[in-house]
C-alpha cells in the first residue's frame, strides 16, 4: 500500500488532473491486490480439501487468486508436469475458457473484482486486438456442482434495509446493554455504534469482540476458562433472542429484496468447483426473484419464501463475526 508520504509528496508534484488519475491507479491497485497473492506449489492442496469455517474466507480468497493466476499463465510451468492436480485444475480452466470465448478474439485476462462494490469475484474479459468484446461476470464457489448445493449464493450487508425497522438499532437499544454488563465494559457511543457495526472489526466492539472470542472454542483466543466460555454463551444466547423477537416484530421487504437481488445476480456466471472438475452455471430471474405471498419465519432467525420458478429460498439473519456485523445469508 502506498504511503502517505509518497502521497503528499505527488500532491505537491502534480497538476490537480494527473493527482487525480495517480489516485485513481492506486485504488485500481488496492482493488487488484488479490491477483499478487503469494502462491507456492503447495497451495493447489486447497482445491481438493475443504477449509474450517474459521478459515474459509482466505482459502477461498486464494482460491480466486489462483484462478486469475492460471488464467493469466503467471503459475511455473513445471508444477503442471510434476503435480498432476496443477495440471487438472489448469485444464478445466481451460476448456472453461473455451466454452465461454466469443467467435473472434484475440486474447483474453481475467481481472479480479469482489469486495462490495462487486458482487462478483473476477471478470474473464475478451479483447479482438485493443477492443473488449465480452466480460463474463464470474462467482467462484467451492465444492458444489448447482448453485444450490452452496451454503450461501448471496450475503447482503447491512440488513436493516429489507426490514421495516433496524435491527441494529433494536440490538443497541434492548441488548447491547446487557452484555455490556455481563462482559464489564462501557457501552458504545450510539452514533459511532450504529455507524461502524456494519464493518467485521468495528472499532467500537474491540474490547466486546475480544472477550466474546476467549470463549469461542474455534477461536485462536479460546483460554478454556469458565468465565470466558460462560461470556460467549451468554453472547451467543443474546444474539439468537434478539433475532427471534427482532423477525417476530419486524416486517420483511420483499420488493427490497429482489431489486437487491436482480441486481447482484443478473448476468452472474457461476464456476463451481466439485471432484475434480469445474461446472458453469446460470440462473433465469425467476430462480431469485421472490414470491411475497410465501413468506415466512422459520427457526426463529431465518426469512424463507419461494422464488417465482417454484425455488425454496431462505434469508438467515447473523452476526458474521461474533459480535459485530450483521448480515443476511441466503442460499
């Protein structure tokens, strides 16, 4: 990441046009910065093992990585030769590549994207000479041969919106009290509350998120003390009370949710990964786009309906990271 120095020092060097492209090519960077992961021989192990949940998200985060890598052709050419399973995920990527080429092209790269303002992981992009001529939008999942085979296919932050009140609110208001209690510390300024809990690590739940995770067996922070597994309990039962009376008071927004949805699925290609072998995937409107006459709450923390081609869908509202950052889980 580039310094603030070198910053301030282009600022002063610049005319206000080439500071603003300068700027411009380093969030492009930032936004890349997926595609100059490490990757050694050893990391094809990840294509033919699954995760922990713990770690999930940066094994498939290199996951992608690799993709993009091989894509491009920036992986030695020797691990093809001596690990067939190199060799196996780069040829079907390859014939992925080939079902997807337009008639005439020149060549092609696969652009990493992801994060929020992507609600895909990379772009395969065609060019015919210095023309771009086809982008497929592409959504990497991991041991799954249909799109519903995954655990989730959509995670909407901030949930508040498809609800006619806030949940995040509501917790602040009728919970977050109590556990401060429990856990000794201070209550968090309201404004800066609702302000940061939307992020994984909010600032403000720092001291909460680290008594929470003393007492989370899977965490690296586990101290295997009483008070601290007893403080996690008591978090988690929290958490699960303050959904069930949060959906039982609150009223759903379906016509929220599938303009969310029409616009983060729609010309989304799914390449989903099983024993071996890629599979592409896509889906019509109608698969994601709700029924409201079939909504309803099921174990006290999930939304579920059925979409318009008859598809059961489920919307289960979380905390993502213990403590902070709520957010919808769909699959």
């Amino acid at each position: 990441m580039i310094s603030e120095e070198e910053v301030l020092k282009k600022r002063q060097s610049s005319t206000n046009s080439e500071f603003i492209e300068f700027l411009q090519k380093c969030i492009k960077d930032e936004r890349n910065k997926g595609s100059t992961m490490e990757i050694t021989r050893d990391d094809i192990n990840i294509f033919y093992q699954p995760g922990t949940r713990s770690t999930n998200d940066a094994i498939n985060k290199k996951r992608e990585s690799i993709l993009c890598k091989l894509g491009n052709k920036e992986i030695e050419g020797e691990w093809f030769h001596t690990d067939e399973r190199w060799n196996q995920v780069n040829t079907e990527l390859k014939r992925i590549i080939d079902e997807l080429k337009p008639d005439i092209f020149s060549h092609y790269k696969f652009v990493p994207k992801g994060g929020r303002k992507k609600p895909y992981d990379f772009e395969i992009q065609y060019y015919n000479e210095n023309e771009l001529i086809k982008t497929c939008k592409m959504e990497f999942k991991y041991g799954a041969t249909e799109v519903s085979d995954c655990p989730q296919w959509a995670s909407p932050m901030k949930p508040s919106q498809y609800f006619n009140m806030s949940y995040e609110e509501y917790f602040y208001d009728n919970y977050l009290p109590k556990l401060c209690e429990k856990y000794d510390l201070p209550i968090p300024n309201r404004e800066t509350y609702l302000k940061e809990i939307g992020n994984d690590k909010p600032p403000c739940m720092t001291d909460l998120q680290t008594k929470y995770y003393r007492g989370a067996k899977k965490s690296s922070r586990y101290t295997e003390l009483q008070e601290d597994i007893d403080n996690y309990n008591y978090a988690k039962q929290l958490n699960n009370e303050s959904i069930k009376k949060f959906l039982e008071l609150s009223t759903f927004n379906v016509t929220t949710m599938n303009d969310y949805l029409k616009e983060t699925q729609e010309g989304k290609i799914y390449l989903l990964w099983n024993n071996g072998s890629f599979h592409l995937r896509t889906r019509s409107v109608e698969e994601y786009q709700i029924n409201p006459d079939t909504i309803e709450i099921k174990n006290n923390n999930s939304v579920c309906g059925t979409t318009l081609s008859a598809c059961k869908i489920k919307m289960l509202l979380r905390w993502k990271n213990g403590v902070a950052y709520p957010g919808l889980q769909i699959s």
